[in-house]
C-alpha cells in the first residue's frame, strides 16, 4: 500500500457479493488505498446490532479482485468495522470510512435500521470521518454509472474538509432515469415511520410462519427533508450523529422533580 494515499475502510449489509460495493471498491480505489471488511452474507435491517455470544469468521476474499484487501466476516456491519479498525488495520490511521452502496433507500427513518448506516456511524463513533451511501434501486442489477463522480467527489471533499467528530453523512441517491441528477441538496432527516403489515403463511409442513410487509409513512409536511429531495431527482445529505438526546426535553423531565 502507498503511504501517501488516504486509506479507505469500506463496508456494507448487502453483502461481499453485491454490486453496491464493488462500485464503491472501484470508485474509492481512484482516490486512496482501500481496505474491505464485508459481511459475508445479507445484513440488511441488522440496525447497529454487534456479535457477542458467537464467534465472528473472517477470511480473506477474491470476490473483489486479487488487487483488492477484501475480507468477508460472518458479522453484522458493526462488527465488520470495529475488526476492520481494532484487528486488520490497527496499526494504521483510517482517513475515511465508507459504507454501501446500498441498493435501496436509507432515507428518513431507515436510518435507524439500515446495517450500512450503522457500519458508518460505528466509525464515527471512534471518531472516523464516515459516509454511508445508498441507491434508490434494489434491483441487485441496479445500475449505478450515473452517481459514480459524485460518490468520488462527496468522498474527496470529506478527506479535504473533514466532518466534526461523532458526525457521519447519509448520501441517498435518486435511481436512474433518463433525466440527470437535478443536483446535491443538504437535508434534514424526514419525520416518518413504516406501517407494517404481517402475512401469515404455511410451511411444507403445514406449520404457520410470518412475512413482514408495509410501507413508509411520511407526513412530514414542513420541507426540507430527505425525502423532498429525492422526489425532485435530487442527492439528499443528511448529517447524522448517534447522540440522541432530546435537549429540549431535558428541562421538562427535570421539573417532574421525580
């Protein structure tokens, strides 16, 4: 590895496998020296969930190219970052670290549940600038040539600027269309929930199990948001942090003299 070039941990939850992240293998490849800690398998929805009462599996891979530092663990996003800075590479500085691209949205609140947000805002908990990029796309065939320069410029300008510590970006990108990109847009987080539903079904066996379904609530009516953007074909930026503290809060709770 060169010494002069910016290292790059990258991670995601779709797997070593997905074309999200040999995309962004390839794209940060053009800007620094890159190192890849993976799930092995689908971690979609795994939130910030980490590995205790099993051992975690790492090994090296291929899937990536033999020019590639790539390794699949057995763990969850979290896990995967936390090996990648305590094991793998820790002897060395992590200039940035990077997670996806996911296929499909992590806007609003998929936040609090999306595997590849969580391998981000891990890093920015050990206090590494860190970006979490998602495809309104799950197709695994998603096509992403149309977001390429503006992965390797969002990432660019976060190792030139860097981000206040605890800060990581969620980067949602407007799948393709035959309209370009109306531009980047700086966002807040949109106020909603998903709605689910539960469909019961029947195993070989005849034994009842459960299908989870449902949909995005959004009334978030005030402007602004994540969400706004996207439908305008819009890159929305959302700087999120893991303190989620309500301030305003506090004062009240204290006159509950409890």
């Amino acid at each position: 590895m060169s010494t002069d070039k910016p290292l790059i941990l990258i991670s995601n939850d779709d797997s070593i496998a997905s074309k999200g992240i040999k995309v962004l293998t390839e794209v940060m490849s053009e800007i620094g020296d890159v190192v890849v800690v993976a799930p092995d398998s689908h971690q979609s929805g795994m939130g910030h969930a980490i590995t205790l009462g099993t051992p975690l599996r790492v090994s090296k891979s291929l899937r990536l190219g033999p020019e590639i530092e790539a390794y699949k663990c057995s763990g969850t996003p979290a896990d995967c970052i936390k090996f990648g800075k305590h094991f793998i590479l820790k002897e060395r500085k992590i200039d940035l670290v990077v997670s996806g691209i996911n296929h499909g949205s992590n806007s609003s609140i998929s936040v609090i549940y999306s595997g590849t947000m969580s391998a981000a805002i891990e890093a920015a908990l050990e206090g590494i600038p860190a970006i979490g990029f998602s495809l309104c796309d799950f197709s695994a065939d998603a096509d992403f040539d149309h977001i390429r320069a503006y992965v390797k410029n969002i990432a660019q300008k976060v190792i030139e600027e860097g981000l206040p510590t605890g800060l990581a970006l969620n980067v949602n990108f407007p799948a393709k269309t035959d309209q370009p990109i109306a531009g980047v847009k700086i966002a807040r987080q949109a106020i909603a929930v998903f709605r689910e539903t539960f469909e019961e079904r029947r195993d070989p066996y005849g034994k009842p199990y459960y299908w989870m379904d449902g949909f995005l609530q959004n009334n978030d009516n005030n402007g602004g948001t994540d969400e706004d953007a996207l439908k305008e074909n819009f890159i929305s930026i959302v700087p999120v942090k893991f303190d989620l503290t309500d301030y305003q809060a506090i004062e009240q709770l204290k006159s509950w003299n409890l």
